[in-house]
C-alpha cells in the first residue's frame, strides 16, 4: 500500500466516524494537498489555506502555546484544521455543524497521530 | 553661548529667520531669555548642555527634522514646551486637532497676541507640557513638513510586537498597514499604540492609496475614537462608585437632575455591563480553569473583561476573529459565525459571536472540553439576552 492510500485509508476511518463530516484533507502548511477524501474535497482545501493562512499567525497566542488546532462553526457548516505533531503538515476538515464537536477533536488529533506515523521519516 | 538667568524663563527658538528671534524677544520682554539656534544640530548641542524651558522650531527650516529634535529634547527634559512655528497659510492645525496635540502651534508671522495667548498658556498647562509626544504629535509633524515618506511605526509591549507603516505625501496619509489591516482600518490602530518607536524611509511612496480622507477628517476621527475610550473607561469607574444604587430603580425616578447624572442610554449601557461581568464572574466561579474572559462588541471596543490587566491576548485575538471572519470576508456570511475554538497547547481559546452586538472570548487551560464548551455556551446564550 503506498503512503497516499494508507493516509486515505485513515480518513475514510475518519469519516465513517464522525457522522456530519463531509470532506476531509491533508495538506502541507504551503497548500500542496497530500491527499483527500472523497477524492474532491474543494471545500475542506479551501477552509483550510484560509484558516492557515488567514489565522494561523495572527491568531497566536504565546501565553498559550502554539496552536494545535482550529474549529470555525457556522449555521450549517464547520470547518476545521488540526496540525499533525512535528510536521508541516494539517488535516482540514468540512462537514455539517451538528457534528459533535467533542467526538470530533479527539477523533481527528487520533488521525493526525496515525498520519504522522505514515508520514514521519526519521533522521538517521 | 549666553549664560541663562534662573529667574527667567529660557527660549531655544530654532530658525533661520533672525526676526523671529527679534520678535520672540521683543514680546517675550523680561520674562523670557530667548536663545538662538540657527540649525538643528546647533539646538541639539544646545539642549545637550543646558536645560530650557520652551523649544520653538521653524517648520519650514527644520522640516521633518524637528520630529527627532522634539522626540530628542522631550526625552532629555520632560518638561519642556514645544512650539511649532510655520506659515499660517500652509495648512496650521486648527481647533480640536490643535487642543489634542501637546505640541503648541503658532503661525508665522506671529504676533504679541500669539505670544501671551498660546506660549504662555502652553507654559502654564503643566499636564499637556509634561506629556511625552504622542503618536497623534508624530503623524501631525510629519504631515505637516509636507515631504513624501514612509514610517514605519513599531509597537513593543509586555505581551507582543505590532508593527505598521504610513506613508506620507503632499502633507496628507496616502496609505497605511498593520498586520492584516489595510488603509484607514491600520492608520486608526496604529494611532491607539503607545510606546512606539518609529524610522523613517525619505521619498518612499504608496504603491497603492487606500486612504482617501483628508488629513484633518483623519485625526478628528482619531480623537473622536480617543473621547469614545476615554469615556468608557470613565462610565467604568462611574459604575464602581456610583451608578450601581441608581442602576437598582428600573424607571429611573431616582435619577437625580444634574450635569453628571448619566442619560437613559448611559444607564442602559451601564446596566448590560454590570449584568455581562456578573456571568463572567459566575463563568470563573463555575470552573476553575478559567484564565481569561472578555466581551467585546462587533468593533473590538471592550464591554467587559474578567482580569483586565491580562486581557491584552485575548482582546488581539478576538479582533483578529472578527477581522478574519467579518472584514476579511474568508468565512461565508450566509453562514454566519456561531462559534470558534482555538486550541493551543496550553489551553484552548473559544469565542462566541452574542447576537449580532458582540463576541465573548474566553481562554480556558485543559480541562473537560465538552464541559467546559457547555458552560460557556450557556454564558454566551445568557450575554446574547441582555445585548438584545
């Protein structure tokens, strides 16, 4: 199984998980999409360089630590954004807002973990 | 150079202009020593060697020097009362602009008349003498010298670092930026900072103006923003020690007449802040993770705060929300924004839009997410009664 199937497989499991999820991606903090699930995650990549881009810095805080993850709930919709420990690497998620939202962050931080295990080289 | 007489006060009058000095001595007659400095490098040697009282530059000759020779002599004698002459026909500050800043302005050619009444009141006003310039005198100098620039201001407290530039040109603000904010959105946060260093860059121009209004529109509006915080933080203590036994009568019979009383409008805004601190008291007694919490209304402006003296994060952090979700347009309107939680390793930061009035941002260390997400909901839902 190559890396980018083993990472589709995590979502798939994340998906099935999380009722509400619609879309579900991992991307790079540049942008560059790793992989999604279904295969057109529009929305999950869009909200996603947005939250990054648009939130990420400003909304540092250094009397918290650095910023692990992000929910934004609309009416309808959420989306949201976890960083994979170590990596330059995010998980952005898109779905319904009834999705339940404690289910949802520690479901997903368990998906960055295993993405990280696939993903993680490390240094000799 | 002259020895100057303590009994008398002394006069380091900056310009070219040898009748400027012959008219400061004349109208000055015993109770001012008047000291020449033909340049700015000769007023600065100067100050390095003797203290003055007043220091009176030439505009037109010391152009956008004389913002380093005020910022430079200010550090060096607190006291001191500056005075900035320039011909009256070339844009001289006037009414509110002119009372805000601490720096007296006089046209040129003055008279006896400009002499008693606006250096010898501004020698009298202890207050505005021994202010340090502010950021509102910097961006009146420097617009005032007419020349094109760039300045960049920098912001360094306790808990973060801002930074923002302005540019200058023909004697106005062409454009302005602070992190995210652009044009006149960054020009009003950047004129909030205190304790700024700043640089200049001569010649610089805006690639793009995206400040429009004039320079007077600009800086009332500033001062205007000013007396909207200054009256805030006035109706705040107002409400410790006053307001509270009036706030019990609910049609107001109480309300005694006088000047001071507050107005309806006054008492109900004071009313939804004591009632928004009372659930964020109860939010802090509900949990005991709780590090912060504040509400703002839509424009960033604090209505109420848990522990004032650390809210300074949570405020940013709530201003940037608003900017990213509101301004920026990055998040759908139609979709609104009911809810944002930021988790950061130590703790997680929530905010919740209360109606359409205002946000609560709260920062919470781990604790039951679930629980706690809960209880500050309730607390939102609660806020979102008394905003309506």
């Amino acid at each position: 199984m190559s890396e980018c199937e083993r990472i589709r497989d995590v979502l798939e499991h994340l998906a099935a998980d999380l009722n509400g999820t619609e879309e579900i991606a991992v991307l790079r903090e540049d942008g560059t999409v790793l992989c999604c699930f279904p295969e057109k995650s529009e929305n999950a990549v869009i909200f996603t360089v947005d939250l990054l881009s648009g939130i990420g810095e400003e909304m540092a805080c250094p009397e918290m630590g650095d910023m692990t993850g992000l929910i934004l709930k609309g009416k309808e919709h959420f989306a949201a954004c976890y960083r994979i420990p170590d990596m330059d690497a995010v998980v952005g998620l898109y779905g319904k807002s009834a999705v339940n939202f404690g289910l949802l962050n520690s479901a997903s931080r368990s998906a960055c973990s295993r993405i990280r295990e696939i993903l993680y080289v490390p240094e000799e | 150079m002259e020895t100057k007489n303590d009994s008398v006060l002394s006069l380091l009058a900056v310009s070219s202009e040898p009748h400027l000095c012959s008219a400061l001595t004349a109208y000055a007659k015993n109770e001012c020593s008047v000291f020449p400095a033909e340049t700015v490098l000769k007023a600065l040697d100067m100050l390095s060697q003797a203290p003055f009282d007043i220091l009176l530059a030439d505009l037109e000759d010391c152009k956008r020097d004389i913002v380093k020779l005020f910022v430079m002599a200010k550090k060096k004698e607190p006291g001191l009362h500056l005075v900035a002459a320039m011909d009256a026909d070339t844009g001289m500050p006037e009414g509110k602009i002119m009372e805000h800043s601490r720096i007296t302005f006089i046209g040129k050619p003055f008279t006896a008349d400009d002499f008693g009444q606006k250096i010898r009141a501004g020698m009298r006003d202890a207050e505005r003498r021994t202010h340090p310039l502010s950021i509102f005198d910097v961006v009146l100098l420097y617009s005032l010298c007419r020349e094109n620039l760039m300045l960049t201001v920098t912001r360094q407290c306790r808990t973060e670092k801002n930074s923002g530039t302005l540019y200058f040109e023909n004697g106005g603000i062409s454009s302005a930026g602070s992190g995210s904010l652009l044009g006149e959105d960054a020009f009003y946060e950047i004129m909030r900072w205190t304790d700024v260093r700043f640089a200049e860059r001569r010649g610089e121009t805006a690639k793009f103006r995206d400040i429009t209004r004039t320079r007077e529109d600009l800086l009332l509006e500033v001062i205007r923003h000013s007396d909207r915080e200054l009256r805030m933080m006035a109706t705040q203590e107002f409400r410790v020690d006053e307001v509270t036994p009036v706030l019990s009568v609910s049609d107001g019979s109480e309300k005694e007449s006088g000047d001071q009383n507050p107005s309806e409008a006054e008492l109900t805004a004071l009313a939804c802040r004591l009632g928004i601190s009372k659930i964020l008291k109860e939010l802090r007694d509900g949990t005991d993770s709780l590090e912060n919490a504040i509400v703002t209304d839509t424009e960033g402006m604090i209505l109420a705060e848990l522990y004032p003296e650390s809210a300074q994060p949570l405020h940013r952090i709530v201003m940037n929300a608003l900017d990213f979700c509101y301004k920026q347009s990055l998040w759908p309107e139609s979709e609104g924004l009911e809810e944002m939680l930021l988790f950061c390793q130590k703790g997680i930061i929530m905010l919740f839009p209360v109606s359409d009035k205002g946000i609560m941002g709260i920062a919470v260390r781990h604790h039951n997410f679930g629980l706690i997400r809960q209880i500050c909901e309730n607390a939102a839902a609660q806020i979102e009664k008394i905003l309506r």
